[in-house]
C-alpha cells in the first residue's frame, strides 16, 4: 500500500525537524526542514493508536521531545485520491515520488496548483479573456497529460468530462463543485480526529466561495 510504505516520509512532512523511532535505520529529520503537512492533511491520511506505541521510542529531554513513535501510524484504508484536494496531492507526489521514480512530469501538477492559487487568491472576482484562455488551455494540457499515463480509458473518460464541462453553465459547475467539496471534507471528518475542525472548515468554505467570472 502507497501510504503505508511512504509513511515514514510523510510522518517527517509532519514533524520534519524531530526524530523518530525509525529515523534509526534511515535518518530523515534534519534541523532545517520545513513541513509540507499539516496536522489535518496528516490525520486524512493516517490514524494514530497511541496504545501501539512501544514503550521507549518516545523520548523528551528537559521537557522537549526528542524523538517520537512510529509504531502506533498506520495509513488509512478508506483514504483515496478523491478526497485529497491538490494542495495535499501535490505534496505527497513531492514527498514520496523523487523525478524519475514514476510516469509523467511533475511539471503537470505544478501547473494545476499554481492555477489553483491563482484563482484561490485572485484579488478581486474577474480575470481576461485572454488570461482565462490561456490558463484553462493550460489546465487542460495537464489534465489530459496526466489522464494519459493512467491509461486509454481512463483518457477517454477524461476527454468527455472536460466535453461536458465545456458544454455546461458555470453556475451548475461551480455548485456542483462545491456539493463535491463538502461531501469530500463530511467523509473525510467521519475518519479523522478532529471532527469539529473540519465542520468548521466547511463553514469557511462556504463564506469564501468566490465564483470566478470573466472579465
């Protein structure tokens, strides 16, 4: 399993500048490093069972934990692709595939999150015509680009559903899209601590929404 095999990785994307039981064999926290996880984007993934944690791999030092456990991290089996938005995807690829290590170009997903952040924090609701076309041309290389190392059908399911989205009314997109999001973040409170967080994460999803139109 992905996560599971990767979850040293990922646990020091958490905590990248404190050791763990594990860092014995192989070291990956370092002084320096910054974390591409947070607490919540960790718990979608993985859940933690203190009660399997061995006695002895935690240890502090005048109050500072020095190293933590492992042992008591496993990857969630319910977690999958659809519930990660491409913040989180974007930064388990990061972590876990160094270039070369799988198919495709990571400069596929670099484009999608940098749209993202684009629209994200555009300061005002409108962008050009020109801007739109040229960033949605952008999108849809990438998007097809990264269908097609998946395989054929998954390339042709792809193509259609970016057909439909063409031939469909930005208003029944962008709220279809959000009934998506929410269902995505109630499943994923179902799995993590926490659950009043995500609730509440929700609620500033629905204030922040901004539909972005065209100028």
């Amino acid at each position: 399993m992905f996560l599971e095999n990767n979850k040293h990785v990922l646990f020091h994307e958490l905590y990248p500048s404190t050791l763990c039981c594990e860092c014995t064999k192989r070291s990956l926290a370092a002084e320096q490093k910054k974390c591409r996880l947070t607490e919540l984007q960790f718990d979608l993934l993985f859940e933690t069972d203190r009660g399997q944690e061995v006695q002895g791999h935690k240890r502090t030092q005048n109050d500072q934990i020095k190293q933590l456990c492992l042992c008591g991290v496993s990857a969630k089996r319910k977690t999958t692709v659809d519930m990660m938005d491409i913040t989180l995807l974007s930064a388990v690829v990061k972590s876990c595939c160094p270039p070369g290590s799988i198919s495709g170009n990571p400069t596929w997903i670099k484009d999608i999150k940098r749209t993202r952040n684009f629209i994200a924090h555009s300061p005002c609701n409108k962008i050009t015509e020109s801007e739109f076309n040229q960033r949605y041309s952008l999108i849809e290389k990438s998007v097809l680009n990264i269908a097609s190392v998946v395989g054929p059908v998954f390339l042709k399911l792809t193509k259609a559903q970016i057909s439909s989205f063409k031939d469909s009314e930005l208003s029944t997109i962008l709220e279809a899209d959000l009934q998506k999001k929410e269902q995505r973040q109630f499943t994923a409170g179902k799995q993590i601590k926490g659950f009043p967080m995500v609730q509440n994460r929700k609620f500033k999803l629905r204030q922040r929404h901004v539909p972005i139109s065209r100028a």
